[in-house]
C-alpha cells in the first residue's frame, strides 16, 4: 500500500508529513522500489541505501531552486518518486518509459543529466560559478559514493573547489561499515559541536581578541592554530577534506532522518565548501540486498520472496567466455595480468582474481589510470588484459593512444557491452568504440562472429606483439559449440560464411548472424547473397573484399555501432583508396543517442534485422544501373518503417 507516496506531487509535500508517516514513506519507498526493479530489473541495491538522505535532501533544500545534481544517478529512483513521477515509475527502464539515470528532458528537478560515475562534484561547481556570477541565489548540492570518489575528476573537481571557496556541499555517501566502526560517537558528537554556527561565531570572536593583545597577539594565533592543526589530525577523520579547503561535518547516519535533516539545515547555513559524510548501508530494508549488495547493485528482473534473480536458460554469456578463456590461457602463461577498473564482475574478472590475487588489479573507478599503468606492465614484459566496458573505455581515449598505441605497448582491450545494451540507455551503450579506435595507428581491432570465435581471439590476441582490442556484445552467444583447441588467427583474415553471386553482405560481430538470415530471406527469392565475417575491424581483409566488390559490385555493410566512423566507413575508405567502384548500402546507427529499450526492440527500431539487412541487399541486387563510383556520395542507409515512423 502506498496511502502517502501517491499524495506527494513535489517535494514540497514532505513539509506537511509527520515524523511518524515520514517513516511510513520510507517503507512504502521502499517497497515500490522493490517491486519495480523486480519485474523491469534496476539498481536496486544502491537505492535502497539513500531512501532517508533522499528524503532529507528533500526537506531540507527546494528543489529545483536549490539544484541537487547525483554522481552516476543509479540512486536516483527516490528522488524521482518525490518529484512527482510515482504515477509513472512502473515504466521504470522501459521503451519510451521513465529512464533509470536522471534527465533533463524527463523533469525540471532533474539537474544534470549523468550516467557515468565521478562528475557531480565538477558540475555542482559550475553550477556554483554559474550562480554566484549570475547573482542569484539557491544552494548546489552533489551527492557521490565513496567507490565514484575514487575517479579523477572527482579528485580534480575537490581540489578545485576547496581552492575557488564557493558555497556548495558535497554529500559523500559511504556505504562502507568499517567507517563506522572505527569511529563511532566520537565523530557524530565532533559534527554536532562544529555545524553549530556559534562554534565558528565564537571562533571568530576569540581569534580577533587575542589578535589584539599588544606585541604578541599574532604569535599567540599561531601557536593556536598549530594546536589545532594537531588536534585535528588526532581526532578529525575528515583532515584530508579540510586540507583540501572543506569543512567536514560527519560521518552521519545515514538511515537517521532526524539527524540527517539536523546536519544538512546546519550545513546550509555556513559558508564556502562544505563536504557532509553519510554512511548508508546498500541495499537496506531488504535482506537478499543487504547480504549481497554486489548482485543487487545492477540486477535484471527477480523474484521478491526468495531474491532470486531470473535468468533465462541458453547458451553462455560472451563474458563469461573471456572469463573461461583468460583464466585458462593464464595458467599456462604467468605473463598474463587482469586489469579492471571497479568492475570485476560486471566483466567477467573476478574469476581471474581468485585465481591469481598477486596478477590482477582492481584501479577503482579510474579507468585512464587503468590503461596507463596496463602500458607500463606491459612495456616490462607482462602482458596486460583490461577488462572495460565499452562506454567506460571512451574516458581513457588518450591514454589509449599516448600510452599504449603510441607505445606499440601489447594490452589487450577486452571491450564488453560493444553494442546496444538495452535498459540502461544513452549513457551505457557501446556504440561509439569502433569510431574512436580505428584512426589509431598500430591498434588491431577484432570482433567476434559467435563465442567460439571469441575465446580464439582472446587467444590471437595475447600472442600479438602490439596492441589488440577485442569487442564483444553483451549477453548470451549464439549457442555454437566451443573448440577444444585453440587456435591463432591470421592477422587481418576475414571469413567467407557464404557464395553469391548478386550481392555481398558483410557484417561485423554480432551481425554477422543477422546477414546470414537475410541471405536465407533471399535465397528464398532467387538471390544469391554473399556473406563475409569480417572479424577484423583494423586491419581489413582487403583481398577478399576487393574480391567480393569487384564479383558482385554490391556491398551492404551491416553494423551495431553508429555509422559515422564506424565499420562502414572504413569498408567506404578501403574501396575508395583502391579505386574500385562498388554500390554500397551501409545499416548502422544514425546520427543520435539510442534511448534504453529492451535490446530486441532497439534493434528492430534501427534497423539492425535479417528482414531490414534483406531489404537493403534486395535494393541493390535488383537494380540494373551502372556501379556507382565510391567517390561519389554513397547512398543514404535504408529506410524501414516502424510504428508509424520512418528511420
């Protein structure tokens, strides 16, 4: 029952509350979010965690006049039921549903749109420069997790702002128990004492008294001051904060709305940076959550009474693939070294890192230092495998080409999640990695057809003396059987899948299977379609595709990435340089930001289907004019129809 989330319209509504039914808000949070993310799959765990910081950011500030702006946004599920979005929050990750990160576009009270991790603090200070220049008034708040507090631009953003001196506040919210533990009472008494705006009136006052005493007025403030400074580093945890140029208030309860909104309404009065230390426990008010906050954290759709998570029966994950692979070429090479950057799980490491403790390395939320430091290992001999989503890949861009290509330093970039990736949206899909790789010289790209063809890469890759990346879709195989034995992939070499004579198709990944259903679709109809497995981004397999363009002078490119840079372009760029003439047909992702969807429904919306692929083969395939020079503008990708629009 929901007798008072669906009566709060704004956050304003919290004033009217109780403190009694403001707890019963907090169950009844509690379970819509439960309840949600078990049927549409979510971030459960972390949202869990920061019900009554939520709750007391709420009934402190007013938003949006006040602007709070969350680090990643995977906690934001609270403040969008308190923004009047409850009647909507069924839609939660769904196709043309509410989004699981904040967005602008979706609600004024949505700041800053974010999805990545370590940004709040950099925005929440433009946010400041931007309000103090423009004269106006309001408070900026930033509320980041201890693990996003470990990025750079986090560390870059504090330093910045305890330097500049502005009024914002920084809520970091620890959900690390051990916190607690070592500091307990102590530390909640010294909060208490130092967000009493009269402890810093008083302050004040003494200082300019003692400063009057005739003669030794100043060298009395100095003394003060280095007894403080003493005193501070003794009994204040929060010192490397003050010395940044904060003023550190905790740690907090976190889970005490009374003490929470007491700090925060204290925090709001004082001037200049201000960072409020907030221990939470993820995943609380929900014990299959709270005991295994990891699996929680992201999870797909599961079953509230037992918690456990659904998972469809089917062939094993192109992760899990890597995972099996890595671990068995590491036993048999002990150069082999796992690198990741907060995301050992998620990529299939953590296998490895029982395994091999002494050879893996787990950066945190760092992902330029992650490929920086992979060169130097492997500039000494050891020979690197960063296991990185996509997405988060493009925030080490130039350490990829300063550091390793630049270098010819052998890292092996296993790239997971290259594709659209469904309900997570804008933020998380990989389709953007292909373009950003390819114009680095000495890089070899590959890309599986299946997860056989996956572990044989991995392989490959490791057996390269230079840099290799690997990029594969998230999810479950196509359902081959796996090789024994492994075997080395001649550099460069393409596969071809399939004869014809009319058209060729050549695909990339994870659609290579889609173009070997259109080529049965047009097979049916009398046209024989070719079908060429790529597997190799950077270098092409110019041979054959010279070949196939000069055979059949018709060339449909198919890929799951955007089209400008992509694997397209390269076959355009390839075919241009050899001076061939070739009608080409390139299906891709046009020039925008994919929304989050189921990755089914994503790919029927783009394009990315046998009947789609068919379609565009069969335009090619049955037309009589003259091949058309690709030095001439190629034809625009093809249009289908899709409820009612047109892509």
């Amino acid at each position: 029952m929901t007798q008072i989330l669906g009566q709060i319209s704004k956050p304003g509504d919290l004033q009217k509350l109780t403190a009694a039914e403001l707890e019963q808000l907090a169950g009844e949070i509690r379970e819509v979010i439960i309840q949600t993310t078990s049927q549409n799959g979510g971030h459960l765990a972390p949202n869990l965690g920061v019900v009554e910081l939520t709750m007391a950011l709420h009934l402190v500030f007013q938003s949006p006049k006040d602007k709070i702006v969350w680090d990643v946004g995977h906690q934001s599920y609270v403040h969008k039921l308190l923004t009047g979005r409850y009647d909507r929050f069924h839609t939660l990750r769904r196709y043309h549903g509410m989004a699981g990160f904040p967005k602008r576009s979706e609600s004024e009270h949505d700041i800053y749109n974010t999805g990545h991790s370590s940004t709040s603090i950099s925005a929440a200070l433009g946010l400041a420069f931007a309000r103090d220049l423009k004269k106006e008034e309001g408070a900026v708040i930033a509320v980041i997790g201890d693990g996003a507090l470990t990025g750079g631009i986090a560390l870059e953003a504090l330093n910045h702002a305890g330097h500049a001196g502005n009024d914002m506040i920084v809520v970091l919210n620890d959900n690390e128990k051990s916190i607690a533990d070592n500091v307990g009472a102590m530390s909640t008494y010294l909060s208490r004492i130092r967000t009493d705006p009269r402890y810093f009136r008083n302050k004040e006052e003494v200082e300019e008294m003692v400063r009057r005493i005739p003669s030794i007025g100043n060298h009395v403030l100095k003394v003060m001051e280095k007894m403080k400074d003493g005193f501070k580093h003794l009994v204040v945890p929060g010192i490397l904060f003050e010395e940044l140029g904060f003023s550190y208030l905790g740690p907090i309860d976190g889970h005490n709305l009374t003490q929470l909104r007491e700090v925060l309404t204290n925090a709001r009065r004082l001037k200049g940076p201000i960072l409020v230390h907030v221990l939470t426990k993820k995943g609380k008010g929900y014990g299959p959550a709270e005991n295994n906050p990891s699996v929680f954290h992201g999870v797909g759709p599961f079953d509230v009474e037992t918690g456990k998570v659904k998972k469809n029966p089917g062939p094993p994950t192109y992760t899990q693939v890597f995972s099996d692979t890595l671990l068995r070429l590491a036993r048999q090479d002990d150069r082999i070294v796992g690198v990741t950057a907060a995301m050992p799980d998620g990529t299939g490491m953590t296998p490895f890192a029982r395994a091999f403790p002494s050879r893996f390395f787990d950066v945190g939320i760092a992902e330029q230092h992650a490929v920086n430091m992979s060169a130097a290992l492997a500039l000494q001999g050891l020979r690197p495998v960063v296991a990185i989503y996509s997405t988060f890949l493009q925030r080490a861009y130039d350490q990829v080409f300063h550091d390793v290509c630049l270098q010819r330093a052998p890292v092996v970039f296993a790239i997971d999640r290259g594709g659209i990736v469904g309900d997570d949206g804008e933020t998380h899909h990989g389709l953007f990695d292909i373009a950003f790789l390819r114009h680095i010289p000495e890089l070899v790209m590959m890309a599986p057809k299946d997860e056989n063809e996956l572990q044989h890469m991995v392989h490959t890759a490791l057996r390269h003396e230079g840099p290799v990346s690997i990029r594969y879709p998230r999810g479950g195989g196509v359902g081959v059987a796996l090789d024994e034995e492994l075997t080395e992939l001649s550099l460069g070499k393409g596969e071809l899948v399939r004869q014809g004579s009319d058209v060729t198709i050549v695909a990339i990944g994870a659609m290579v299977a889609v173009a070997e259903k259109a080529a049965d679709q047009l097979e049916a109809e009398g046209i024989r379609a070719a079908v060429v497995n790529a597997r190799f981004i950077k270098p092409l397999d110019k041979e054959l595709l010279l070949k196939q363009a000069r055979e059949t002078g018709k060339i449909v490119t198919v890929e799951e990435h955007v089209l400008a840079g992509g694997f397209g372009s390269a076959v355009l760029e390839m075919l241009e340089m050899e001076g061939v003439d070739c009608a080409v047909k390139r299906i891709g992702i046009p020039d925008e930001y994919v929304q989050h969807g189921t990755v089914a429904v994503l790919r029927e919306d783009y394009g990315l289907t046998a009947a789609n692929v068919a379609a565009a083969a069969r335009e090619l395939a049955d037309t009589d004019r003259a091949w058309t020079s690709i030095r001439k503008a190629p034809p625009a990708p093809i249009k289908i129809a899709f409820r009612g629009e047109s892509r």
